[in-house]
C-alpha cells in the first residue's frame, strides 16, 4: 500500500529509481546540510534574536521549504536558511545599519513578497538576463569572502589591529588553534569525499572543547540533557515589522533589493546545478519545473519571515544526495523528516561553541568561491567589476555595499570606454539609484 502511494507520488520508476535509493539519498542530504542548524542560530543570534528558538525556527523552515519543493516540483533539492542570507541579515543589517531584528525580518518577508511576485508574472528570467554576469560572478565569491571572514573572526583567527585594521588572532590560544586545525580537518575530509563534512567537524570541534579550560569553565559546556522538547518559537513567530520598511523606504529599499538579488541568483544556479547532475534538464539544458521550483523558493522565504529566520532558499548539498541516486521529491520529503527529528537534540547544539562553527563558514565560503573560474580573466572590464565587488563586502562587513559598488563600477567602466550600448537599462538604473544613495548620504 505504502510502496504503490510512494510510486504514484514521486514517480520512482519513471526516475529509475526506488524507495531505498531515495531514502539514502535523503539521509546524505541531511548529513551535508544539517550544519544549518548550528550555524543559523549562530549567527541570526548575533543580532539579538533568542538562539534556542532559532533552532526550531532553522528546523521548521527548512522542512516546510522542503516539502513545498518535493510538492510542487518532485525535484531532490533541500531547503534551508540561507548560507550568506543570514550574514547579511545579521551583520548588513542589524549591526551595521542597527535596525531592530524585527523590522529586518519584515524586510525578508518583502523581498520573499517581491521574488514570488517577480517569478509569477515571468519578470524574473529578464532581470537575470539584464544583470551582468561578471556582477553575478563577484557577488558570489564576495559573500564567500564575506562569510569566511566571519568564521575567522569568530574564533580569533583574525583580530582587529589598530596599524593595520586587521591582524592574525593569538595562535598560542588553544580555542584559536582549535579552529584553525578545524578548518584543516575539514577541507581533508571534503576532499576525501566524507559524506557528513562539515557537521564531523562541528562535533569533533565541540568534543575537544570538552577539555580545554578557559576563564568562565570549559570550552564546552556540558549539556544538561542528550535530547530534550523543542524550545517555543513565540518569540519570534510573526514578530516581524512590517511597517519599518514602509515607513523608513529611502533607507531600506536597497536591502530588500539586495537580499532580492542574491537570493534570485543563488537559487537559479543552485537549481541547475543540482538538477544538471540529477539530468533533469532537457536538450537545451533548461530545468522544465524552473518556475515551479522559484515560486517553491520565494514561498519558503515568506514562510521563514513568518517563522522568525532570514530567508530560505535552495541548497547546493542537495548534490550531494542526488549523488549518492536521488532524483525525486521523495528525497527531500526524508531530508525534511530528518530536520524535525533533529530538533530534539536541541540540548546538545545549545552548548556547541562558536568556535566550533568557523570550519563551516571557512568551507562555505570556499565552495562559494567556485564560480571565480567563470570569470572571463581576458576582460579587465569583468576583472575589475567582479573584483570590486568581492573585495567591498568582507572589508565593509556588507553585502549590500559591495554590490552597489560592482554596480557603479561596471557602468563607469563601459561609459568610460564609450560602451554603454552593452548595459542594460536596468543596470544603468541601479547604478544610478546606488550612486544617488551615496551622494544623499541615505543609510
């Protein structure tokens, strides 16, 4: 009964595939991504949000983003809070522009409003086309920059220098040494393909932190219990501000483009990619649901507002379980399964040190730094744009700056160069409304 529900749900035999293939493959999934849940609270807790709530807000939004593509697409692609996302929720936002957590989780939900929007009526697919693929390509790597920086600021690897602005931490420290042989102990067991990476480092990270001393105790705390009940969500559960970005538009607009824009591009290349290895382009290598698997997107991330985390998009270790034979939605409905099931080891991921998190954003940060062999290095005008941009967003700690800066590189390189005919007019748009916002002084 079970099995014929499953066939005429997901499709398997048309997949060439079956239930315990995609079971495997939804435990792999798992495995690669559930690091979220550590991480997520980690850093949206930075801003003032309860870190024991965000890790059933984390769980919850993943597995309800999750279902919501199984259903509408039968695609093997995860949902969670966004890697990146919630760097610029937290630092972009909150700290640098101090806006309260509500009102930031109001302008998540605008840009979740405006992304669905922009899939529905098919506006999506022309504003991809208008941007400049160098511009893409910079923000990318920028945020990968952006979210290692993070990760070694966090353990000390990177302090503050007031010669040179920055400096390398004390290594003598043992929690700093720690990190920095985390994140080598994770690139090796990336490389030797361990499925699970990232969340072995975590939790070797947290087990040595068991016995190494410091002021306040141990590195680790000990937990007072294995598992335990979910902690409440009500602190944040529709918290959100949804009148701060109306009221204060001139100042907030650009984030919600920002968050908009990213998101957009992060979720169209994590679709093909994963969907490429799952072969579920056609012949002109265009995924058919593209638009179905969008709106699944966009609706996660007014789902994750709601709920109280930055927004939620879709996952690239969705690779990894279509690795190891997913190719349905089946896997996702197990990657979700798994997310509820996790919450009730919320006791031991309380007492998970941050410095035990810095292998994960370090490794983040250098997958996203694959697309930098995309960029045509024969074209300075690329070069140059991109590089800005990368550069801009760890050394101003703001996603948004570094992309207004790639913007207004971009269109002074061609209108230099006497090439504007090749920028759209939406680019010149942006750069001009950036270029004004620095002129107006408005943040």
């Amino acid at each position: 009964m079970l099995a014929r529900f499953l066939e005429t749900t997901f499709s398997l035999k048309q997949h060439a595939t079956t239930v315990k293939t995609e079971v495997i493959a939804g435990l792999t999934t798992f495995a690669a991504m559930s690091y979220i849940l550590i991480v997520n609270p980690s850093i949206l807790g930075l801003s003032g949000m309860p870190v024991a709530g965000l890790i059933t807000v984390t769980a919850l939004a993943a597995c309800l983003g999750t279902l919501l593509m199984a259903w509408l697409t039968n695609y093997p692609v995860a949902l969670a809070p966004g890697m990146g996302l919630n760097a610029f929720f937290a630092f972009t936002i909150c700290l640098s522009r101090e806006i309260p957590w509500e009102a930031a989780l109001g302008i998540v939900f605008y840009n979740g409003v405006l992304f669905l929007l922009l899939t529905l009526s098919g506006l999506r697919q022309k504003i991809a086309e208008a941007i400049p693929a160098a511009l893409k390509i910079g923000v990318q790597c920028g945020i990968g920059l952006f979210i290692a920086f993070i990760g070694l600021k966090n353990a000390g690897l990177i302090v503050d220098n007031p010669a040179t602005f920055v400096g390398l931490g004390d290594l003598s420290e043992p929690a700093v040494l720690l990190a920095l042989f985390g994140i080598i102990f994770t690139i090796v067991l990336v490389l030797k393909k361990v499925s699970g990476a990232i969340l072995i480092s975590i939790i070797t990270l947290t087990l040595i932190g068991l016995f190494i001393p410091t002021e306040a105790g141990y590195l680790t705390a000990k937990p007072d219990a294995i598992v335990g009940l979910p902690a409440p969500i009500s602190d944040t559960f529709f918290a959100m501000d949804l009148m701060y970005p109306i009221i204060n538009f001139a100042t907030t607009w650009d984030l919600i483009f920002a968050l908009m824009f990213v998101n957009m591009f992060d979720t169209i290349g994590t679709l093909i990619g994963v969907s490429k290895r799952a072969k579920l382009v056609d012949e002109q290598g265009k995924l058919p649901l593209m638009g179905r698997a969008m709106t699944a997107d966009a609706t996660a991330g007014v789902v994750g507002a709601a709920l109280g985390t930055s927004p939620v998009t879709s996952y690239v270790e969705s690779a990894a379980g279509v690795s190891a034979g997913g190719r349905t939605g089946l896997t996702a409905v197990v990657v979700a399964i798994c997310f509820l099931l996790a919450l009730f080891l919320s006791p031991l991921m309380l007492v998970i040190p941050l410095m035990a998190t810095t292998p994960a954003l370090v490794m983040v940060g250098i997958f996203m730094m694959d697309s930098i062999k995309e960029l045509e290095f024969d074209d300075l005008t690329s070069v140059a744009t991109a590089t800005i941009a990368l550069m801009a967003m760890p050394l101003t700690f703001s996603i948004s700056e570094g992309i207004a800066l790639g913007f207004i590189t971009y269109v002074g390189i061609r209108l230099g160069t006497g090439e504007f005919k090749k920028v759209s007019l939406l680019t010149y748009a942006m750069a001009a409304v950036f270029l004004l916002r620095y002129i107006l002084d408005l943040k």
